[in-house]
C-alpha cells in the first residue's frame, strides 16, 4: 500500500478485476503526523474491505455461504452427504471376480451366454408333465407369460429420472395384475460383457431356463408405459410363431433400415428356437473390440444406422436379415396394435381418443405401450427437451392411470395433474360398479373384439 | 463520501459488516487542485470496489456464478430445470374441486369414509358364489391376498428417495411373484382430508369393495422391506381372526404404549367387521382441528406418545383399548415372527444369520420384514443419521435380492454392493436347478416350518 493513499488491494484472486493504481508519489516531504494516522486508517479499511471481497468471491469455492436460507442449506447438505455415502457403499472392495473376470474378447473369440442347450423343447415338455401344478398356461388358457424389465442399479444421474422409473414399474403392476402377468423387475447386471442395452439377453436365457412353466417372456424397456390397461395380446394369432415384434416389413425386407423393429418391446417363446435366437444374437454384443467392430458392420448393413458401438436393435435386425431363411418363418413383425408405440406421435392425441373412443382396442385409437425412445430420463443428455419429455411422460402415466382408478370411481384431473378428483359418487351398492368397471370382467373383454 | 477520503460504503447488505467511518474534518480550507483530483480518483477506486462487493453479494441471491465448472453448470441447469417444469407441471389448474372440497371439520362434525354399507357379509358371498372364476382363493387352499403399498404422488425431496422407493417396490414385487400376491401401488390421495400415513385408510375400504374376490388386504409402508423370501404368513391360523397386526400384548394392554402396534405392515379381512373398524377409526384423521384435537387425547391416553397431530397408529391403539371389548377378539397381535421387524436391530446380524440359519423361519433367525421406521429416505428430515439409512436399507434391499438371485445362480458381492458374482456354474441341466432352488417347490416350504 504506497504513502499516499492510493488504493492498491492486499490480495488479487482470478476473478476479481484488478483495480489500476495510478500512482502519483508526494514530493519527498514527510506528512504530518494526524494526517499519517488518518491515512493508516483509510489503509486499514481498505485492506479490510479488500479481505472481504476476497472471502465473498472464495466462498464459492470453499462452500461457505453467508446468505443461504436454512433449508437450502439443508438440502444441499443432504445431496452431497446422500452422493458421497452412496459412491463409499458401491465402492466395490473386489475388483476382480475370477468366475467372471473383465476381459475384452478378442475379434476369433466367440462370446456365448452359457453351454449349448439343445434338448429344450423335450426337457421342458417332460418337466411340464411331471409338474401340473405349474401348468404353462393361466386360466381360461391363456399361456403363462412373464414380463421383463428393469433398471441400472445405480440411482439415475438425472433425479427424476428414479421418479419415473418407479412410475413406469407401477404402471407394469397394474397392467400386470389386470392380466395375470408376473413381473420381474431386474436391477442386476448378470453379465457384465453384456451390460446396457445388451444386458436383457442374459436375462431373457436366464429366465427361460430358471422357469420352464413360462411360455413367453416379454421384455419390456423401463421407458415404456402400458396406455391401454384393456388390450390384450392375441396369443393365439402366435401359436405358429416364437417371437413377437413390432416393426414394419416394408422398412425391414425393403429398407434394411436399423429402425424396422424395436427391442422395446418384444415376446419370445421359452423352447429350443429361442435358445438358439440368444445364442446368435448375443455375440455381437461384448462391450470393447467386438461391439465396436459389430457397430460398424450393422451400420454399413442398415439404413440409416448412425455410427456407433452395436446395440442389440441392430444386431437383432442384421441377423434376422442376413439370415432371414433360418428365422423369419417364426418371426411375426406386429403392427396392427401397438406393441411398441413412438411416443412423439401419440401423447399429443390422448384427449381426442378419450373424446372418441375407449380402451381396448391397443392401436392408434387406443395405444398398447407409448414408449419414451430418446428421453432418458435416468440419464443426463436427451435426445428431446427435458420439458417435454417430462410432460408427455406425465401425460401417459396419468392416461392409463385414468384406466385403473375408473374402477375405484377416481380420474386424475387432467393429464398433467397428479391430483384426482371422484369421477363416480360412492354408493351402498359397489358390486355393481365391480361387474361394470372391472377390467377384468369378460364383457369388457367382449367390447374390445 | 466525506471531502476527507473516509470510506463510506456506496450500498449496505444485512450480511455485510458495516465499516464505521470515522469522521475527521479538515480545518476548513480548500485542499489544492492536485490533491483534489487525487481524492476524486480514490473516490472512485472506492465505489467501484465497493460495487463489486455488492455484486459479489448479491450473485449468491441472483444465481450469476462466475466460477463454476462446465458440467456443474449443466447439471445445475437440468436439476432447476426439472424442478420447474414439474412445478409447471403440476400446478393445478382447478384448485377448487366441488366434489371433494377441502375444509377443515369442525369438532362436532364427523367425517365418514363413505355411506355405511352394513350387509357387506352377505353380498360378498352371494357375489362370490355368482363368480366362480374369482375365488377367494388361490392354488392349494392359500387365500387370495392383495398387498397394498403407495408413496405421493410427487417427486420425493430427497433425490435418493425415489432410488430406495423404487427398489423398495422391486422387493415387494420379488415376493408377492414369489407367492401368488396380488399388488397394488397407490400413488394418489383418494380423499385430501386423509393424507399422509392416513392415506391407507380411504385406499383400504376402496380396494375391500372394488375386489370382493380378496380375502385380506395386505397394507406395508413403501420403507418395509421383505427379508424373508420363503416364509409364507400362516393364514390358517388366523381364520377366526379378522386383523392380523404386529405388536406386544403387554405394551399394549398393560402400558398402553403409543407403539405397542405397529401399522406399517398389517393385514385386514374384507368383511363387514373391518368396514366397522376403518369407519370407527378414520373420523380421527382429517386433517385440521380434527387431527390436532385426537392428538392431544391420544397423547393423554398413551404412554411415551410425544405432543403431535393424531397419527393412524396412535389412534388405533386408542380404539382398539378404549372399545377392547368390541374389537379384540378379532385382532390377533402378533410377534411370534417379524410381520414388521424394527430395522435397528436386524440389520447389522445379516451376516450373522447367513452363516448360522437359512430363509423361511420369518423371526430372529431371518426377519420376514425389515422395516426402516424414521429413515424418511423421501423426505428431508430423518429421525437417524442419513449414512445409517442409506447403508442399512442397501443391505436389507441386497439380503433379500440374493435370497431372488439364488435361483439363478447368483448374488450379491457382498451386502453393500450393487454387483452380483455366480453362485453356480452354468449348465446343461439347468431344470435340476429349478427343483432344487425354486421358493415355490414345496419342499422349500416343508423346510420353513
């Protein structure tokens, strides 16, 4: 700080500009001494203030905040304290697992599932018979089907994304126990060659093998909700068939585009074929050499395909059409209902459907499954903007909310409203809203032939 | 700003600390040119600093941060962004809701769930007898049961909630497949004056009228975990009982405790006795006067009840003593397992257990459920440390997920981490598997008696 008073701060930090001193030097003479003390004085204050600045613009950096309210004080606290507790108990202390070490498979190493299974259809057959008490079919016949789905067993990098995803399973509870589906809802990584996109596959064999009394097993992707809470799957159109797809033909034979099916949603039949499906499938798909060289050879195969490491869509499409002899005969490619349907073009339309028609029918008057394709609402980077992916999962959610509360004489207020309001009066006689409102009931089955 | 360069802060902020300008006069002439141009600079030096100073306070309040990294920025940005647009979201456009409006009941009003419906017995059973494809009764005698659990509707406070809710539903998925139960998951307030932990009630009465096919319903708070995959309740020991509830008789009759029950996980037969019972206890609950006021004669009544709003428990414990005579030969209170086991002093014996007893015994030797009362993982504010919580209810969650995983051959590394390893080899065989580990083979259930 100079003898004359000009203002030099004590200490300089990035951000704060720093102020010029234009120095102008006293002639030499030695001031008075009540003016030295007055000008120690300014200094003093100076470098007081200088200090402060200094702390205000660090406490950024070091969290000290000064003016925060108390709650958010709070909540901050309790993010950080929730992040760190989480990253110290999924530290994992054994690295390394010898019966599934992390390798990258080399491009003549053949990745495989497990050891060949080849007499499913007669083991199982013969288990069937030997255990009637766990028949491959529901009552009234309908096949045994169990729904797959499930979820990283991380929380979601987004906060909300947890949110939807549990959202998204209550919307597969209540779709389920409408139609005698069971539900595995898997947050384990069985294979972690095939995590991501990939890891269903595993999974799909797994469960398979582990129970035999199912006859189909449909996957179905956490960002894919039921809107049709009516629709059922006509599994006797199938009964030819072992797996069940949506998708277009003209875009698969035709187009060869990497979009002609989706893995969102898709049926397999537990037997010998499926096995045979998963063990052709799943070696394009270990992460590392052979995925990204699989990813370039389904992108020069595709239409359409952007460059990047294989995802089972296209891995599935690829073989299905290199090898379209061996399979297709027991593919159905579906779209008469929507099995899987592409949010953008219906979350829009659900008002004029409830204005002109009702449940049941699972295609564009009434959609089966909306699935929210590129909102990765567990991730960070969408392919759509936060807002309206947020909103149109809300619209659905509510939509097919609206299906299951009926029943109970409750609707939601509007589609973006989590609140509900009574859409019957309560009565002394509720029998007769359970023969007329339950789902389940075979006249409203009837209704939707 | 005095003539004699004393600094005079431009602006004052309640958190800045106010520097005392210490006045001194000059003697009254007129100060040279040069000098004066020179106190003008200071001056101004002055201001500037002291401009920024303001600034530098006021960002914190005005969200301008000058340091922040690219991806914090980013992840700021999406955490506000979601947070408006759900507010936007759901704001509600009808606030007022003529058949359900809010009002606070004065004290000589009684609320009542809905009109008295007093012939429920025999109109059940005459639908029943008329619907023979809904029994009231699944395979092998066991009795139709539905599991009743829920959260709001909206975004848990703390990010990490809707992490442990969602698996927390994963758990009671696992084993409701596991035996046959029926789940419902209630994501909305079906009557706004019984909200909170009184939400159950209104949820309750509705589910026992919509499904008469249901012989109990099954309430379990979203914080209750099953730790006990095999063990099954021993509903024949209760077919003279109507309530089935978690607690100790001698807190109960002969300390009155507040927490000589517990209604986190308890089950209610669906006849005319409990609609009884839920109308007798829900005009305790709204909330308003009515609540505060049971509060206080529950506090009076109870031992150990701290000064608070009526709480559903509280008030059932009143009733149940205060009308023993009416209800208690239906109630059974239970505790010869954990039909709610209080987590504090289960979790850390996991290993224990593991290494000494097997799954199907439901009490000390492996706690049926285990129950995270006052963790609050959804709210901001817990009765335990966070840390605790967090760890606890991980290796409640991964208890249970192994005791799942073992059918297919694996488990968790250990109970703390979210990775799994093999168990077992693959094989070719993979049906010896299913008679040998299956939970639903009966001679797993041989074992848990």
């Amino acid at each position: 700080m100079g003898q004359d008073g000009n203002l030099t701060p004590q200490k300089r930090t990035s951000s704060l500009p720093t102020t010029v001193a234009n120095g102008r030097h006293s002639s030499g003479r030695n001031p008075p001494r009540g003016r030295q003390i007055q000008k120690t004085f300014n200094n003093i204050k100076i470098t007081l203030l200088c200090g402060f600045v200094t702390i205000l613009v660090l406490r950024g950096t070091i969290g000290v905040n000064l003016s925060s309210s108390g709650s958010d004080a709070v909540n901050q606290n309790l993010i950080e304290e929730t992040n760190r507790i989480l990253a110290e108990i999924r530290s994992d202390s054994d690295p390394t697992d010898p019966a599934n070490p992390e390798r990258d498979l080399f491009l003549n190493e053949t990745y495989a599932l497990g050891p060949r299974i080849s007499s499913w259809d007669t083991d199982r057959k013969a288990w069937l018979e030997n255990n009637p008490e766990f028949p491959n079919f529901v009552s009234r016949n309908k096949p045994r089907v169990l729904l797959l789905s499930g979820s990283p067993p991380n929380p979601c990098d987004n906060a909300i994304g947890d949110h939807y995803l549990l959202k998204a399973v209550k919307n597969k509870i209540d779709y389920c126990r409408l139609h005698g589906i069971e539900i595995v809802y898997n947050m384990a990584h069985l294979d972690r060659e095939l995590a991501g996109y990939w890891a269903k596959l595993p999974m799909i064999r797994r469960l398979m093998l582990s129970h035999p009394e199912v006859e189909w097993i449909w996957w179905m992707d956490s960002d894919a909700l039921f809107t049709d809470m009516v629709f059922e799957i006509p599994f006797d159109k199938y009964k030819d068939y072992n797996m069940v797809i949506h998708g277009y033909p003209d875009l698969f034979y035709d187009q060869k585009s990497w979009i002609a099916l989706n893995t969102g949603s898709f049926l397999l039949r537990n037997c010998q074929w499926t096995l045979d499906l998963l063990d052709t499938w799943a070696p394009m798909g270990p992460k590392g050499p052979i995925r990204e060289e699989a990813g370039k050879v389904v992108t020069k195969f595709l239409k359409g395909r952007p460059d990047f490491e294989a995802d089972d869509q296209s891995a599935l499409i690829y073989l299905l059409l290199t090898q379209k002899d061996k399979w297709m005969n027991k593919v159905q490619i579906e779209n008469s209902y929507y099995l899987h349907g592409f949010w953008t073009g219906l979350v829009d339309t659900y008002e004029d459907l409830m204005a002109k028609y009702h449940p049941g029918y699972g295609d564009q008057r009434w959609p089966f499954v909306t699935h929210f394709v590129g909102c990765k609402p567990c991730g960070s980077y969408a392919d759509y903007p936060v807002e309206r992916c947020l909103r149109s999962m809300e619209r659905a959610f509510n939509f097919a909310d609206n299906q299951v509360l009926n029943l109970y004489g409750f609707g939601h207020r509007g589609l973006l409203s989590p609140k509900i309001k009574r859409t019957r009066n309560e009565t002394v006689r509720p029998l007769e809203n359970v023969d007329k409102f339950d789902i389940r009931r075979s006249s409203l089955h009837e209704k939707s032939r």
